[in-house]
C-alpha cells in the first residue's frame, strides 16, 4: 500500500478539500440538494474555521459560472468526505463538536499540524482512498504526494538482492525482473501491474505470478494482490494505527 506509506499531509488533505469544494460549488447546488441538506451545509459553513471556504463559495457564486452534472456530483461526494474528516479531527483534538465549531481558522491550522503525525495521515489517507474513492482520484490530482523513500527500500543494480523495510530478500532472475517493473510503477506512483502484463514483459510462460513466486518470503508480505482482479503491487508495511471498522 505505498500510496498509504507516503501519504499527503493531514493539512493539505483539509486545504485540498476545502479547494475542491469552493470550486465545484455554485448557487445552483445548493439550489437542487433538499432543503435539509442545503441547511447543514449553511451551518457547516457558519463555523469559524471555515470562513475562508465560505469566501471562496460567496466568490464562485458571484461568478455565475456554469456547473456540469459531474461537478455537482463531484461536490457532493467532497462535502461528504469533508463531513467525515471533520468527525476525526474532533476525536483526535479531543473536544466535543460544539467546542470544536468555536475554533477559528487559525487556530484549527496550528492543531493539525501538532497532531499531524505520520500515523494519522497514513490512516487518513487510507480511509479516503477506501472510503471516498472519487474524491481520492481528484484529490491525488491535487495533492503534493511525497514519492517514496529510498532510506528504507533499496535494491541492488540488478534487484537480485532488495532490502524491503527491514527486510532482506534474495531473488532469482525472473524474479528480480518481475520485481523490477513493480518498483518502478511503485517509484511512479502507479503501483499496480497485471500478473499478465508482468510475466509477458519478462518472457514468462505462465502468467502465474503466485507460481514465480512459490514460497518466497516476499510473497504475501513485499508483494501483495492490488485492488483488482489478477493485479499486484509492492506493498510498504503500512503505520500502526486504527482499524476503518472502528469508524464505520
């Protein structure tokens, strides 16, 4: 999970949603979500902390521009997403709602960076993926993602030899060749690759990647099945923290 392991700041995922918001958002969305809704947003954005989105929403409605279905669609989804990471920033501030809607802009600023540990933004950032995936996809777009360490990675010319996050491992030739191409797609931030598209690019006769890999110790721990059918990534040991079933 490497876009987890590097994952953007607390911060620049508030920033990012807070942009993405004033950007999508025009009278004519609040005009066509329900009253109840278009009520909460009101109030949402009421808060101190939120007086520079309500600027840039009070400018993109004076601009009048045009909005596309996708947008509204898309700005619904962020107001969502935005919803929930205001519920963690008040569990991991410590502080009851009310209190949390009295914090102003600056001081809310001051707070994330002190609880911006690498811990909760790699939590943060997994929860969004998984959670919010549309978001993710325009938020990644966004985002300054930090690309991966090498301190903690590293590989020998011909990756016969790799040391994986503590871990040492040996590879036999069509091995290291597969673990190639999953490192640079890694090191491009396009980690996953198809069992196929691997074994074809190696000159392999199955495209059996489990089968390359038969009791290896990398196998299941270095690499990992990706988030769909037949593909497979490099796979950093993600930070210790909270389960996403504990905020379902």
């Amino acid at each position: 999970m490497s876009e987890y392991s590097q994952a953007p700041s607390v911060v620049d995922v508030c920033d990012a949603l807070d942009a993405l918001i004033a950007e999508c958002h025009t009278h004519v969305v609040l005009v066509e979500l329900n009253e109840g809704e278009s009520a909460n947003i009101e109030q949402l954005l009421a808060m101190p902390q939120h007086h520079a989105l309500r600027r840039r929403i009070l400018n993109a409605r004076k601009q009048q521009v045009p909005v596309s279905e996708e947008k509204q669609r898309l700005w619904f989804l962020a107001y969502k997403c935005k919803l929930d990471v205001e519920g963690f920033l008040v569990e991991w501030l410590g502080c009851d709602f009310a209190a949390y809607c009295q914090i102003t802009q600056d001081e809310l600023g001051a707070k994330i960076q002190q609880l911006d540990v690498h811990e909760k933004r790699v939590w943060l950032w997994q929860y969004i993926t998984q959670r919010h995936p549309e978001v993710a996809l325009e938020l990644r777009r966004r985002l300054p993602m930090p690309r991966p360490s090498t301190k903690d990675a590293r590989h020998s010319p011909d990756f016969r030899s790799v040391y994986w996050f503590g871990q040492k491992y040996a590879f036999t030739a069509n091995q290291a060749a597969c673990v190639r191409l999953l490192w640079e797609a890694w090191e491009n931030g396009t980690p996953e690759l198809s069992a196929a598209a691997l074994c074809e690019s190696v000159e392999l006769a199955n495209d059996r990647l489990d089968l390359v890999f038969r009791k290896h110790p990398a196998w299941g721990e270095m690499i990992r099945p990706g988030h769909t059918k037949g593909s497979y990534r490099l796979s950093p040991p993600a930070a210790p923290g909270k389960s996403l079933e504990n905020h379902g």
